[in-house]
C-alpha cells in the first residue's frame, strides 16, 4: 500500500501548522499586549505621573513603534503559510495528494463532514494568504490604502473561521485517535513508509 503521510506531506502538513499556530499568535499579541489602543494610553498615563506630557497622537506612534517587530513576525509567517499552500498545489499537480474537493466527492458517507471542514479550512487558508498577500503587495499591485480597506476586513474576519476551523480540526483529530486506534497523530509524526 502507498504510504499516505509521506516525508513530503508531513513536511507540508507541519510548516502549515506552524503558520496557522504563529499567525494566530501575532493576532493574539495584537488584540491584548500589543494593542496600540491600551498601551497608548499606557504610556501617555505612565509619561503624565512622571511630569512628561505627550499628545495622544505620539502615544499612539509609540504603541505603534513597540508592536512593529510583531508585524514583522506575522509577516514571516504569512510567507510560510504561501509557501506551504504552494507546496499543497505541487503535490496536487504531481499526484502526491489529492485535491479537497475530489476527497469530499469520493469520501465515503460517514466521513463527508470531516473532509468538507478540511476543504472549508483549505479554503479558508487560501483566502487568508490571498488577501495577505494582497494587503502586504498592495502598493506595488497599484491599489490605494482606501481601495483595500475591504481586503482588511476580510482578512481580519476570516481569522474568526481559522480559529474555529482549527479547532474542529484539533478536535476531529483527537476524536479519531480515541476512537478508530489508527495511530493518526504518530503517522503524521513519524510517517507510514
């Protein structure tokens, strides 16, 4: 029998997780630590208790200034998660894996679920490193800041079905391990070659 989790595949599969895990990180920094909103604030109170006083519009540029390395990393990992779809898409043209759509349409009944949230989640992925890309190239694809404010928001909220997706795939995955005794997870580790 062909091994299903090949050298490549796995390889594949791990340096997507550690996209999706590090993207997810930085959005998290973003939305708590790293907020510029709270820590401007921060520094314009911490600056006033010690006689400096400073406008709300510097605060912020502080804020800003401090969580700039953390966009670096979100970036960073954006680029992984390209490189990760576009080594999916050479397995796929190479017949090393098989494309979503046709693993839902040949899934037997009881599994039509499980691969419509991976086709989702590939989806998903796919839309996030699109419109990533998009914001990121924005300039030199000749669009104005305005003309992707949409692009941004889309981006930010297909971040909600990332995380949601992620973790019906964590899920999934455990249930599959307790359940089916199959050894998914060391497969994925270790390989079945």
């Amino acid at each position: 029998m062909k091994p299903q989790y090949t050298r490549l595949y796995r390889f594949w599969h791990w340096l997507m997780a550690l996209s999706v895990i590090g993207l997810l990180f930085t959005v998290l920094l973003r939305k708590t630590f790293l907020s510029w909103h709270t820590n401007a604030a921060l520094i314009q109170s911490k600056l006033a208790d010690t006689g400096t006083e400073i406008t709300a519009e510097t605060a912020k540029m502080i804020a800003k200034a401090i969580r700039a390395p953390m966009w670096e990393w979100h970036y960073i990992f954006g680029l992984f998660l390209g490189i990760s779809i576009v080594i999916r898409i050479y397995m796929m043209l190479t017949k090393q894996a098989k494309l979503p759509l046709v693993v839902l349409f040949q899934a037997p009944k009881k599994e039509k679920l499980q691969r419509g949230v991976y086709l989702f989640l590939w989806l998903v992925l796919l839309a996030m490193a699109v419109s990533g890309g998009t914001l990121y190239f924005h300039e030199p694809l000749g669009f104005t800041d305005k003309g992707v404010e949409w692009v941004k928001v889309l981006h930010e909220n297909l971040m909600y079905g990332v995380l949601g997706l992620v973790v019906l795939h964590l899920g999934g995955v455990f249930a599959h391990e307790i359940t089916t005794k199959e050894g998914i997870v060391s497969k994925m580790i270790h390989g079945d070659d």
